[in-house]
C-alpha cells in the first residue's frame, strides 16, 4: 500500500469489462425467459444408499432434461447470446489461464483516465470517487481504508500484481475488473449495488461481498442477478423448459479437461416431475427424512435448468477421482458444488457432491474463493440475519 498504485491513463478501451455492461452473464436473463413449461425438482438422494436416487432421479429427470434443453436455449436464444458471450470469454481465459485479459467484447465501452488525488490510497475518514466512464487502474498496492466509491458507468481494474487492500469499504454500482495476478483482499467489504456480473473476476478475491437484497420478479427470486431456489425460496409452477445451454457447455468443456465421464444422469426437472419424486420419497423414507435430500415441488434447484447432477447421485462418488476432481475443478468451468457436506445446516440439504450449480466463471470462482455455501455467499441464510 506504500506505493501508489493507481494509473489513469488517457481513453481506454473497456472491452475488458465483462459484466459492467448489459451482459448478465448467466442467470439473470435467461431465467425470465425460461418460464413456459412447469418444472422444479430436487434430486433425491436417500442419505442411506438403500435406495437408488439417483435412478429415480435420472430415470425421468434425465431423459426430460435433455428433451426439453433444445427448447430452452431456442425460447431464451436472443438472452443466452449476450450471457453466452460474457461466458465464451471466461472461459478462453480460464483455457488460456494466464494473461488472457479481456478477449472479445461485443459492447466495448470506453473510459478515460482517472487521476485521483490520492495515489496511494485512500485513508480513513476519506472517500475516492471513480466518476461514470472513468477506470481506476491499480496495479500496485493500494490500500482503502476509507471508501471507494465506484459510479455507476465507473470501473476499477486491479491488474496483475494489483492489490486491492480493502480495510475499509467500496460501494461498486460500477464494474470491478480483477485480472489473473491481481488480488483484492482485506477485513472490509465490497458493497454491490447491482449484479455480480458487475465483477469480472479471474484473480483473487477474498474480502467480503455484500450482495443487494433479494428481489423478485414474476415469482422468481435473484440476489444480484443471481436466481435463488432453496427451502425458502420457490419457482413458479411453470417456471422452466430445460437445460441452460451454458450449463450444459460448461459440463462439457469439464467433461474434456478431466478426462471423466461427467454425465449428466439428472438435469432439468419440472414442477410436476418434482412433485412425483418428492411424494415417492416421502412414502418410502416419511416426509421428514425425504425433505433433507428431496424438494418441494417448486423448491428444486432442477427446475431452474442450470442445476445438474453429475453421474452418480451416491456420497461415495465424493470418494471416487470423478467426484474429487468435481470437488476440486468444477468452479473453474463455471459450476459450484451446491450443497457442500460443511453446510448443511445453511442449505438444508444433505452432501450432494454430485449436484453443481452453474453460476458463470465468475462468480463460481467469487464463491468458491470465499468457502461458503451459495446461501451464505448471497445473505440470505435465516440464521445468519
Ligand atoms: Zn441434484
């Protein structure tokens, strides 16, 4: 944090900017588009092994899931484009995980330079204003323990061998761009004001996020663009068609670099395909016992189409290389393990380490650097408020 790190430059081309713009990366958009067929489910899996989950599971979900994709990615087509781009670009990066910056930017949005009074951060007491269509670049230390203000249309850019030391707070209604090598650390806390898409992370992220408040738009739930399903949160009961394109290509590109097979043995389910399951299994284990691993109908991550079970839904798949390299690798393509076997007391659900949950490069990688569950990561866990 001694020295100054910041550097304005003259007009630079923000292509680099992912999230800022309009492209919501993955979920965001695509999920109001999705509402046409009814759909919703969790995937049983009994805790015993007694029963075959998965199969059930599978056995309908699977098939529906894959049927029903094609319809997805038609319905959201024209939304998907602009978040499929964001994640195309994530993931060149991640393929070319060094230096690759911002590859393709179909809205290149352009900032001029920004010379803050205050280079080497910003003390106590102090705020720093990045004005609309400014870039703060950091590339040194550079210690906030005042505010950063970052405006909307504004962005920082903490580039490789950046530190972002955040003792204080940053309020981003703008975009935050962290590169490979760039690092934004600290006891303080990043206030987002609007989409995690607003944060285009390749670096290391470990301050506190403080994501907005839930919002709900026809029935569906977001916190910061991200869609949200769980016990407390439902899905309407026609929401979703299939599986997110995006979650089925990130499956894929981690289906390549592992060398497993990855199969996708339970994707999209609807409402009704829930609501079958959910009684199946409250007949066989009683409703009490059936709710730590089966949804509601409308409570399934599944019927958001960017849930997926991978191969087989067992706990001891944890125990075989397939489910360690998911553990492992899976946030790198985009995927976070959703119900973690530290968290369930959060998520409400038994060790799923077969179901992951797509989220975008990003964010995935925000979530896994910050070790807690999606529900902790975005508040909204009851205990915890
Ligand atoms: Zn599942």
């Amino acid at each position: 944090m001694r020295k100054s790190a910041l550097f304005l430059a003259a007009v630079i081309t923000a292509s680099a900017l992912t999230g800022c713009t309009e492209t919501s990366e993955h979920i965001s958009v695509p999920k109001l588009s999705h509402m046409s067929s009814e759909s919703e489910s969790e995937a049983p899996v009994s805790s015993d092994t007694s029963h075959s989950t998965d199969t059930s599971d599978s056995s309908g979900a699977a098939a529906s899931s894959d049927t029903k994709s094609s319809s997805t990615s038609e319905s959201t087509s024209s939304t998907l484009n602009a978040s499929s781009s964001s994640s195309v670009k994530s993931s060149s990066s991640k393929t070319a995980s060094s230096t690759k910056k911002l590859p393709e930017k179909s809205s290149s949005k352009v900032y001029t330079s920004f010379e803050p009074e205050l280079k080497d951060g910003v003390p106590e007491g102090e705020t720093l204003t990045v004005p609309s269509g400014s870039m703060l670049e950091i590339d040194g230390d550079f210690r906030v323990e005042g505010t950063l203000d970052c405006s909307e249309g504004g962005l920082v850019v903490v580039k490789d061998g950046g530190r972002l030391q955040l003792d204080g707070n940053a309020v981003l209604n703008g975009c935050m761009r962290i590169d490979e090598g760039g690092e934004v650390c600290g006891d303080g806390v990043l206030k987002l004001v609007n989409n995690f898409d607003d944060i285009d992370c390749k670096g290391g992220f470990t301050a506190k996020i403080d994501p907005p408040a839930p919002i709900e738009k026809n029935g569906v739930t977001y916190v910061g663009g991200i869609l949200l399903v769980n016990k407390q949160y439902a899905l309407p009961k026609k929401y979703g068609s299939g599986l997110d394109p995006e979650l089925q290509a990130a499956v894929e590109e981690m289906r390549k670099a592992s060398g497993f097979t990855m199969r996708i043995s339970s994707g999209f389910r609807s409402y009704t395909e829930q609501e079958w399951w959910y009684n199946y299994w409250c007949s066989v284990d009683g409703e009490e016992i059936a709710s730590t691993y089966s949804a509601l109908p409308g409570h399934s991550e599944h019927q958001t189409g960017l849930a997926a079970d991978i191969t087989r839904s067992e706990l001891d798949y944890a125990d075989t290389p397939e489910g360690k390299w998911l553990a492992a690798h899976s946030w790198e393509y985009g995927l976070i393990i959703r119900y973690p076997q530290d968290k369930v007391d959060k998520t409400g659900y038994i060790y799923e380490p077969w179901h992951v949950r797509y989220l975008g490069k990003s964010t995935a990688k925000l979530v896994h650097d910050s070790g807690l569950c999606l529900e902790e990561f975005l508040g909204v866990c009851e205990e915890s408020e």
